[in-house]
C-alpha cells in the first residue's frame, strides 16, 4: 500500500503488519465505529474503513502524522476522521480499536518529543499502555473489540491482567519473534543494565491482545 510519510512519521513494519493480519483474522463483521489509536500514516485506520467500518476516528499526538493520516484517507475517499490528541483525549464508544502505541523503554521519563513519540514509552515501555488498559473498557462499546500490539518486554500479563481487571475477557492472538530494529538496537546497554533484556539478547517476540466487552 502506498502512503505519504511526512518525516519523522513512523513507517509501518512487523509490528504493523501483525496488528493488520491479527485484525483480518478476527472476522469481526462490519463494525460500525472504528477507533486507530496512534495511527501513524493511518494505515490501520484505513484498513478499519476497508473492513467496513462506517465511521472511523483516527488519533494521534504528533502532527505530521495526522496530516500523512488525513491525506492517506482522503485519497483514498475513505470515511476517516483524523485528530491530533491522545488516549487521554479520546471521547464517545467504538466497537473496534486498534493500537500500535508507543512501547519502547527509555532512560528519560520525560514525554518524548518530534519522531520519538512513535516510540518513547518511559521506564519500562509502559506509559501508553498503561493508559490505554485504563481506557478501553469505556471506550468500547458493548460487544466491541480492542486489538492492541506490543513488545513482550512490555510485559504481556500485565497488559492481559489489567484489561482484565477492567472486565474485559483478553487473550494474545498473535506472536512473531522479531530481530531489534535500529531504535531498540540504539538502547541495548540500558534494556540490559535494566534488566529488560538478557545480555547478548537482540531479538524480541511482539504481540497482539485481543480484548472483547462481552455483553449478553
């Protein structure tokens, strides 16, 4: 597929590509609210309206993604929404989201800034995560469907324990194993004096979690 990036917007890659065959996976129907939590260049957003979903609200904190986002939809005549905020902003229910969030830890706790905000998730990779487990069982609606991915140094219990808590039934839907990219690479000495990773580790497996309000 081809998308405008401005620069510094994050390119799709295998954490994208799992997010997307996670969601053509989950035969969901034809969900008539889609929400793509930093979307990026938007891909998975269109790949929502493409679904069938007839409204779609795309978000996300760095603006040149939302303006790569905005085109990306509207060339494609697509009924995309792109907004710039964050999880925090977010109002209203959706039966589908989808998230690529930020998950990669960082020795600064301070909010990331520019292209980093694709990436810089604090300590421990959690700091949008955290958020959006918060979040998301007010934001779906009932019957709705959150896909989220990350990296298992995240910590997958903990994201599956939280929706969990929320009343969300979760489960992983999808793994790959795959080699650090440049920016994970550019961290080692702090993920392994941190405990994140063991020495010489340069591989990481990502996920998605699937997570269902299941209302009867």
């Amino acid at each position: 597929m081809w998308l405008l990036r401005l620069p510094g917007v994050y390119r799709p890659q295998a954490d994208t590509r799992l997010l997307l065959s996670a969601l053509r996976d989950a035969r969901l129907g034809r969900p008539a609210r889609a929400l793509d939590l930093c979307t990026g260049s938007g891909v998975a957003a269109i790949a929502a309206a493409r679904h069938g979903a007839r409204q779609v609200t795309a978000v996300d904190r760095y603006l040149p993604a939302v303006l790569s986002a905005r085109f990306n939809a509207r060339v494609r005549g697509l009924p995309v929404r792109v907004r710039h905020g964050s999880v925090s902003s977010v109002e209203g229910q959706f039966d589908l989201i989808t998230a690529n969030p930020p998950y990669v830890p960082c020795a600064s706790p301070d909010p990331a800034r520019g292209a980093a905000l694709a990436w810089d998730a604090g300590f421990d990779g959690r700091r949008c995560l955290d958020e959006l487990c918060d979040r998301a069982a007010d934001l779906l609606a009932p019957n709705g469907t959150l896909l989220v991915v990350h990296s298992a140094l995240c910590g997958v219990s903990m994201t599956l324990e939280s929706l969990r808590d929320k009343g969300l039934k979760s489960s992983v839907v999808a793994r790959a194993l795959e080699p650090f990219g440049p920016v994970m690479r550019s961290r080692i000495d702090y993920l392994e004096s941190s405990g994140l990773i063991e020495p010489g580790e340069r591989t990481e497996e990502l996920v998605v979690i699937r997570a269902d309000r299941i209302e009867r």
